[in-house]
C-alpha cells in the first residue's frame, strides 16, 4: 500500500502516476490538504480534494489544472450580471460537486465518507481523503493584514508578501480515519510526499496533531519530490513564498523543511550538483541516512507522470529492503 500526501495541481498529477504505476490501483490512498477549503456562495468548496478527484477522473481542466474540463461559464456570467462575487470562477459542471458535497455535508456526513463517494461515481479507481475532517483553515499573514487562503489566493493574485502562515483549527483536528489508519497499517510500502507546495499544501497536512509523530516513526520509506526545480517552483507560488520568507529558494530548502520525516528525497536532473551537499545535510535528520535519487521530475505528459511515478515507487522500494 502506498500513501501519496498531495495539494493542488502538481499533487495530483504525481497521484495520477502513482495510480496507473501500481498493479492495483486500489493500493493508492492520496491524503489532501483541506488548508484551502471555504465556505462560498454559501457552499463548501474544497479545491484540493476536487483537483485530485478530477485528474484521477479524468476529468481536470488541462489548461488550468484546477476545475473541470469541458467547463461553461452560464452560472458564473448571470452571477456577475446580478452583481454578485464572481471573482472564485466557479465553473457550471464544477458547481454540481460543490451542491452536492455542500447538501450531504449539511446532512451530517462527514467529508471523508462524501469524497470517497463522490470519486467512486467519477469512477477513481484508487483512494481519495482528506487530511482532516474537522475544518483547518490557512490563514495568511500580510502587510495589509491577515488574508483567508483564497483571498489571498485567487482574489489578490498572491500579490501580497507573505510574512507568515497559520492554519486555523489544526491544534484541534483529528486527522481522517483513513489517514490515521494508513499511517498505522503494517502493510504500508511506501509514503510519497509529493512535488506540492510546501508551504501551502503539505505545511497544512504536517499542522494535524499526530501527523509529524506518525511520518517520524513508521516504519514504510517517506520519500519527497521537490516542488523547485533549478531554483523555480514547478507552478504556483512556492518560490515567491520562500523569498518572502527570506528562505534560499532551492530543492535543498525544501529537504530541510522536511528534515527528519523523508528518507529519500527525488531531485530533479536540472539539480543533480545539490545531491551530495541534500544527502549529507539529512544525515543528521531523525531518520538518517537522507537517500537522495535524481530524476526527470517535470511531468507534462500522462507518460512523464507514470514514469516519474515508477521511479519514486522503485526508489521507495529500494529504501524498504535497505
Ligand atoms: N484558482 C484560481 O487561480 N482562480 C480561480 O478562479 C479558481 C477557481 C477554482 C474553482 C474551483 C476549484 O476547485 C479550484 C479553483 N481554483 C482557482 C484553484 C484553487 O484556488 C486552489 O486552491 C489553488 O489551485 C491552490 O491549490
């Protein structure tokens, strides 16, 4: 069994490759950051978990990575016509999952349980949860004051500097069944970090009381794909964030970040001369030695994915009969 920690765009793109690299895709379980979820027009929108859900449906607009293919805009444009927010581009097949996910939330089940129903009738062949089903909520900290994720996000642009993060709720969030029970399960081969943004999207998930404890002590391989290739993020503003952080933007910041939870770390081919410096940096971490392994990490074809992702497993499997 494998257990992929995933955000956005990058996140699922790796679970993706994961899914058609495994045998059985039903050994995948890809925990997501909730950090980006809120309440809009009166509905629950988790735009973490549906990037995943879509890209292993195959479903996920190629252009934007986030949201549905094949999307029409008539609910949006005759919303902004009222003069209502129509900054978070909700598209018309995209509002049928937040309808639906925001009537069964209210109904009382929990987010875990609408999730892995909802990827079930898109037809995910593999698993799908969240970190959390208690509400976490990032919070950005800026000169002009403190910003909810998506205000920051999609409203400002990620304008604003960021000079911190905090993720509200999280002290008192229990992480999802599935997610707790992957973490324990003597059956677990392998755990894969992926190339998400590590301020953004796995910070959130490593926030949950218990997550850090779990990674440090299991027994399976944890395994990170760096976000920042040749000193840029892939996508997203993982770059700019560290910068403003005052944090070297470099695949090495991002394996100190994670000191002490990886024991491999996948750097892309661009970053082959911070392999020896990453591997004995890590050798003072928890979980020493840091096995570092570099590979072609771009994935813009569905073929870059599957391969990229095999070679994470082998490297994880490497790692597991070390
Ligand atoms: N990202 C944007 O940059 N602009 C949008 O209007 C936008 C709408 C949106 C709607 C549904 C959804 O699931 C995601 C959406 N995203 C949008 C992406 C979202 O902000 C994510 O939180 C980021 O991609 C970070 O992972």
């Amino acid at each position: 069994m494998i257990l992929a920690l995933a955000g956005g765009v990058g996140g699922a793109k790796l679970a993706a490759g994961l899914e058609s690299a495994l045998d059985r895709p039903q050994d995948l379980l890809t925990v997501v950051n909730t950090g980006d979820d809120f309440e809009h027009l009166g509905l629950s929108i988790c735009p973490d978990l549906d990037t995943v859900m879509y890209t292993l449906s195959g479903r996920a607009n190629p252009e934007t990575g986030w949201g549905h293919a094949g999307e029409s805009w008539n609910f949006l444009e005759a919303l902004g016509a009222l003069g209502g927010e129509d900054w978070f581009r909700l598209g018309d097949r995209d509002l049928a999952t937040h309808v639906e996910r925001t009537r069964r939330l209210r109904a009382g089940e929990t987010l875990s349980r609408v999730t892995a129903d909802l990827a079930a009738r898109l037809g995910v062949p593999s698993r799908i949860a969240p970190m959390s089903d208690d509400p976490v909520r990032t919070v950005v900290e800026t000169p002009d004051g403190d910003l909810p994720f998506q205000e920051y996000f999609v409203r400002r642009r990620c304008e604003p500097a960021v000079r911190g993060l905090r993720f509200e709720g999280a002290p008192a969030a229990r992480m999802s069944a599935a997610f707790e029970a992957a973490l324990a399960d003597p059956g677990l081969d392998g755990v894969v970090v992926c190339p998400s943004n590590p301020y953004l999207s796995i910070d959130p998930i490593l926030a949950v009381p218990g997550v850090r404890a779990a990674l440090a002590g299991c027994a399976a391989p944890v395994v990170a794909v760096s976000p920042i290739v040749g000193g840029r993020a892939i996508k997203g503003p993982a770059a700019k964030i560290m910068e403003e952080l005052g944090v070297e933007v470099s695949a090495a910041a991002v394996a100190a970040r994670y000191r002490g939870l990886l024991d491999g770390f996948v750097l892309d081919e661009t970053d082959r001369p911070l392999a020896a410096a990453i591997g004995s940096e890590g050798a003072a971490g928890a979980r020493a030695p840091l096995r570092v392994t570099v590979e072609q990490t771009i994935m813009r074809t569905g073929e870059d994915r599957t391969r990229l992702a095999a070679q994470v497993l082998g490297f994880a499997r490497l790692l597991h009969d070390r």
